[in-house]
C-alpha cells in the first residue's frame, strides 16, 4: 500500500469511527403515491431507534402525527402514540427476512446495495449502505448489514434527505403511557377514522358553507393517519 493510499484508508477509518462514536438523526421524506406526505426523523442512539414525525417536537404545529416507533435488538417493536386524549404504548411482533439482492446504485455520497423483503403481503425494496453499518431504516425496517436509505414499494417511499448529528433539543419525550394490545390499539385508530368521517359527512350535509375549510381538515387528517395504514 503506498503513502497516498494508506492515508486515504486512515482518514475513511477515523472518520468511520468517529460517525459510531457520535448519536446521529436520519431525516427522511415520506411519500405515498408521488405526493409528499411529510418528513420524518430517526433517531439512532446507543441501543435503540427512534422514529417520529420531524415536526413532533414544536408545539405550535397542530396538525403532526403523535406516534412514535421504538426499536430495539428485541423482535417486538414498541409504539406509542395519542388516541384521543388516551396517551398509549403497545407492542407488534417484527420479523424481517431479508433477501439481499445484487442491485447496486449510488444514494448522496453513499454507495448503496438492494435487498427485499415482504411485509403484510406486500413487496418492499430496501437500498442499505455498509458505509454507515447501524442495521436500521426508517419505519418497522430493520436488520440489514447497514443503514436503510430508501425503502419503497408500490405505493410509498421514504427517501433520505439529510444525516445529522442528534441534537437533544428535539427528541421526542416518551413519558407514562397506557399499555394495551396490539388488536386494541388498531381497533381504536380504526372507530376513531370512522367516528371522524362520519362527522365531517354530517357537517358538509348541512351546507354551513365550510365545504373548503373540512377538506382541509379531511386533508390532514389522512395525512395524519397514512403511516399507520401501513402498520
């Protein structure tokens, strides 16, 4: 190995060190069928990951999802979340199997490698980098020998857009929280939607003229509640 290449190896080396010495946030963007439905981050720390709405932390957005996806080394995820004025936490079983695939492509400054994998009947494509070998991604997605930059199917996306050092200011605070069952906690999300469709049915049938303002919030509510579609 001659000086110059020696130097670049021990430049990538401490440079590789010093991004696993450090707790980083992955920011993504969440895309469902070419329309922007909103960014969200993740936070690695030592033992675990969390992933959350990137405005969860300011107080004056009123419109922001309330759930918050734990992930450890364990095969249950936790999530919690707001259901109503209930704040709860539950458990999903979470196993992964991957297929790694030999598709190659570059994402930013990362050289990237394709894996698959099939989560509720569905196809997923994962583009993971060993360049950052933390085995997680956004959302459920887990357990590749790498980070997870882009996962997408079908219908929906998530696309890197930034990788920052995690600043303390904005991680999401967890706090006491209700525990309940998974099937609980679907059953819920899924009375609460219909409760809320029906009233803004209810409402636009009595042609008080707010037809522009209750798509709107019609509008944000879907986009509120398109992650958890996907659960």
């Amino acid at each position: 190995m001659n000086k110059f290449k020696r130097l670049i190896f021990i430049g990538i080396f401490f440079s590789s060190i010093s991004i696993l010495s450090q707790n980083l946030t992955v920011k993504y963007r969440f895309i469902k069928e070419n329309t922007i439905i909103s960014d969200y981050d993740l936070n690695l720390e030592k033992d675990y990951s969390l992933f959350y709405e990137s405005g969860y932390c300011f107080k004056d957005i009123v419109s922001r999802s309330e759930l918050i996806i734990f992930k450890d080394k364990s095969f249950d995820i936790k999530l919690f979340d707001k259901v109503g004025e209930l704040n709860i936490m539950t458990s999903k079983p979470l196993k992964l199997e991957w297929i790694i695939k030999k598709g190659k492509k570059t994402i930013g400054k990362y050289n990237c490698q394709q894996a698959e994998v099939i989560y509720k009947n569905k196809k997923w494509i994962a583009w993971f980098t060993n360049d950052l070998p933390f085995q997680e991604g956004p959302f459920i997605f887990n357990g590749l020998p790498g980070l997870i930059l882009m996962m997408e199917n079908d219908n929906y996306r998530f696309e890197l857009l930034e990788i920052r050092t995690l600043k303390n200011e904005c991680s999401p605070i967890i706090g006491d929280r209700k525990e309940i069952s998974y099937e609980k906690y679907e059953s819920l999300f899924n009375s609460l939607s219909k409760k809320n469709d029906a009233l803004l049915k209810s409402l636009g049938n009595l042609n008080l003229k707010l037809e522009t303002k209750l798509e709107s919030i019609s509008e944000k509510e879907k986009k509120i509640n398109t992650l958890r579609e996907i659960l």
